[in-house]
C-alpha cells in the first residue's frame, strides 16, 4: 500500500515513476476520509488543494531536478499559519482564523515540494500532555491495548499530527515541542519525533504558547524521514530574531554513520522513583545495543533535573500569560456578544474562548509575574533554568550525546485521565529538561509493552548537533527493529 511507505521510499519512487504524486496523494486522501472520523487527528481537511498540487509535483518530476520533498503528503499541527486555510490553534477564540500569510516552516516545507493534507488536531494552545483539551475534540490514538477496547490518549501537544503518522493518514507530520509535545506522543503513538535546538527551526507564523520554549519539528515513522522533513524545515530566518545562522547540514547523510567510539552518556537523574519495570528494561535495552554499536556507556549526572518540571510550570505559564493576552475580542479573538463595559467584554470573550486548561495556565502565569511575586518565582525559575543548562553543558564535556527513556508509562486510557492536574504534568517528567536548556533530542520507538503498546527512548544531543542524535537514532531504529504498527480494526470508535 502507498500509504505503508516512507517518506524516504515514496520520494524513489515517485522519481522512478512506479507511482505518481497524485496516486500517492489519493491514497492518503482517502485515509483521512475513511479514518477521521473516528481518530479525529485532523480538524481542517484540505483534500481538494492537496489533490491540485499532486497534479503540479507530477509536473514538476517529469521535468526532473525537483526538491527532496516534492510530492510528498503531510500534514500540518495546527498552530502554524497556512495562508488562506484556517488555523485555530485548536481554540474557539480563534477557530475561524484565517491566515493571510504562510509560516516560515509551511512556506519552507512547500518551497520543497511537499503537499499539505490538512491541520491535525493539539492540545488547545499547546497547553496538554494527551490531546484531551481542543474544542474540536479529543484524538485517538490509533493503538490499542491487547484485549482491550479502551480508546488511549495520542500524548500531546502534538497529538493529531503523531496519531495522523502512526494511522498512515499521513507521512510525515510537523509538530512543536514545548516541553516535551513532539517527543512524548512519538513514543506514545510508536513513530520517530525530533525536538530540533531552539533556533534551528523559525517560529514566525507559528502561534506562540512559550516563546522562549517553542520549537518547531518533524514526526515521521523513520529516523531517516525525520532527517529529510528537518533539513526542509530548518534554516536561518530574518523575520524572528531568535533564528539561528548556523548552516543547515545533510541530516541525512547522518543515517548510518558509525558510532564506534563514540560516549553515550546515561543520566542518574532518571532512574525516577516508581517507574515502571518494563521502562527500566527497555532503557538497559538500548544501552545494550549502543554498546554493541560501539559506543562507550558512561554514567553522568544532571543534578537540577528534579527542579525541571517544577520550574517549567512557572517559566511556561509566565510566557503563556503574556503571550496569550492579545486574545482580547478587541485585538484578535472571537468576540463575546452582550458585554455591558469593556472589562465584561474582555471578561466573557476569554472566559467563552479559553478552555480550562488554558486558562488555569494563564492563572498561573499572571500569579507568578505578579508585582510580590515575581522576584520569589519567575525570577528563581529562570536561575534555576540556568543551572539545568549548566548541568548539560558539563555532562556534554564528557559525552557526544545523552540516551533516556522517553515518557515514564506508555499511553493511558482516556477515562484514567488523573484528576489532579499535576499527575498529567509528570508525563512531561524526561522531555522537560532539554526543552528548558534548548538542547535538541528525539524519541525513537524501540519495543511494545506487556500490552502491546510502543515505548520509546529519547536520545538528547548537543547544540545544534542534531546529526549525532539521528546516527545514534538511526543505529538505534536498526538494532531495535522496532516495524510494528497499529491494527487500525481494533478497539471501537471514540
């Protein structure tokens, strides 16, 4: 089928013409049509545009000398800006927004070739570690349980566009990643999700949750797709002043690099209590085929890793509090009709707009930036944050690049959502801390559960030595073999 193909596989084939990009386009088209409805990764399906531009990339293969990524059907996180097709953030504030513009990670991704499926589903606002707060909907992820019909959560942020991977309802998908909501719903969904350095990817046209944190990615079913879709995406960009001018390498050529000699460094940190025996298994698993690669395993020590979580849910609220105050009904935003002062009217249009979530986050930001407030937790925050830095600058004196487990349990059952919503916050317990010191890292699935469930381990890498994590990663992929997929048949609708 088209759709079981790598993005790496259909670009060969689309050049030795044994199939078209419309041909290709269709089959997926068709997935989404027949899927949709019941995993719900999509809230904005654009088949029609995406069918026309099949019949432009066929023209543009036949004259040949066409981009890496011509022909090729993704999809899109909806928080990036597609000129003239809606983008909601996955919010009712702005669910009829319509962009005048193309994000620089979109219009870097077209300038390659690549055709847009559609906008997959989030966590609203990027502000969720299992899809379960977009005012269109929950997604599903696409695995199951053995014996089991529970409908499991995709991970989040970056839920629909990892659900719409692993489903084949795409080939590869971008996402963000905050605080861990590229990687962890790679590993929840079975499929390869790469959190670039911060600046390795423009954040102009992407809707803002954590300006200091956000940093766009590709999810894709391979560590050589990732690669492709990265060296796409990436690039220095004048429009946002955090961009970095570092060259933009051939992440590719990455794939299969030997790895003899090189440290793999093994963090104490995250031998977290309570986790779960077969994640302990799992990570001895991958420092065994990393030994047998030729790596050398060295023990390191990130001692602020505790204080990672803890000080992200200061920094990223404060960020998201200020970020998310344009939404007003006077500036941008759906307006709430009835308001008797403006205060009422700023009142009701967040109130009606924001989800609950959102709004606890914006609580806590606005709390923590407060005058009193500030100097006893925004501004330590950010000291702290200086120290978890600190720790991978030192580790990374003594390694090439760091192995972890990705997420502490695989994906849970909608109705075992925890109450608290702390509990839901520890599922971003190990993608955290690169997140706040910038570094780069990706997950990779490497075995199913005692329930049939993927679980991934997470490689980090130094600053902007994203080809060290996928020659490890593709090492990694290849020892593991890790090939299942999800039975598409099983379970029940959401």
């Amino acid at each position: 089928m088209l759709t079981g193909l790598t993005i790496a596989q259909a670009a060969e084939g689309l050049r030795k013409k044994e199939f078209s990009a419309v041909e290709l386009t269709k089959a997926h088209t068709d997935a989404v049509e027949a899927l949709n409805g019941r995993v719900n990764a999509y809230i904005t399906v654009t088949s029609d545009q995406a069918l026309e531009a099949a019949k432009k990339a066929d023209s543009t293969l036949a004259n040949g000398d066409a981009p890496a990524l011509t022909g090729i059907p993704l999809g899109i996180k909806d928080l990036f800006c597609t000129n003239g097709v809606r983008t909601t953030a996955a919010s009712k504030i702005i669910g009829n927004f319509v962009p005048p513009y193309e994000s620089t990670v979109t219009a870097k991704l077209l300038e390659n070739g690549a055709i847009f499926l559609g906008k997959t589903n989030l966590d609203e606002f990027a502000m969720g570690s299992g899809n379960l707060t977009s005012a269109f909907g929950s997604v599903e992820n696409p695995w199951h349980r053995k014996d089991d019909a529970s409908v499991l959560v995709p991970g989040g942020s970056s839920g629909g566009s990892a659900a719409a991977v692993a489903a084949h309802m795409a080939m590869g998908a971008t996402g963000t990643d905050t605080g861990g909501s590229i990687r962890q719903p790679a590993a929840y969904c079975g499929i390869v999700g790469l959190k670039p350095t911060y600046g390795r990817c423009s954040r102009w046209g992407t809707i803002a949750f954590a300006s200091s944190l956000d940093q766009a990615g590709p999810m894709t079913r391979s560590v050589e797709d990732a690669a492709l879709m990265l060296a796409a995406m990436a690039g220095h960009d004048p429009k946002d002043s955090t961009c970095s001018t570092e060259a933009v390498p051939d992440y590719r050529a990455a794939c299969g690099r030997s790895l003899k000699g090189l440290r793999v460094g093994i963090p104490a940190e995250y031998r977290a209590p309570g986790m779960s025996e077969e994640i302990l298994a799992v990570w001895q698993k991958g420092i065994d085929m990393l030994r047998e690669a030729g790596c050398e395993i060295v023990d390191v020590s990130l001692p602020h890793t505790k204080y990672g979580l803890a000080t992200y849910y200061i920094i990223a609220p404060a960020e998201c509090s200020s970020n998310l105050a344009r939404y007003d009904g006077v500036r941008f935003g759906e307006r709430a009709e009835g308001a008797t002062s403006l205060d009422d009217l700023y009142e009701k249009t967040r109130h009606n707009g924001f989800g609950e979530e959102v709004r606890r986050r914006i609580l806590m930001g606005t709390y923590v930036l407060s005058a009193g407030y500030y100097d006893a937790y925004y501004l330590k925050a950010q000291k702290v944050r200086t120290l978890i830095q600190r720790d991978f600058t030192q580790a990374f004196e003594k390694v090439d690049v760091l192995l972890t487990p990705t997420a502490p349990s695989a994906a849970f059952a909608r109705d075992e959502k925890p109450e608290d919503p702390v509990q839901m916050y520890l599922n971003d317990i190990f993608t955290v801390p690169a997140s706040m010191a910038g570094q780069p890292a990706m997950s990779v699935p490497v075995a199913l559960d005692g329930k049939g469930l993927p679980l991934g381990l997470q490689l980090i890498g130094k600053h902007f030595d994203e080809e060290t994590i996928i020659a490890v990663g593709s090492a990694l992929e290849k020892a593991a073999g890790f090939t299942a997929r999800p039975d598409l048949r099983a379970g029940v609708s959401a």
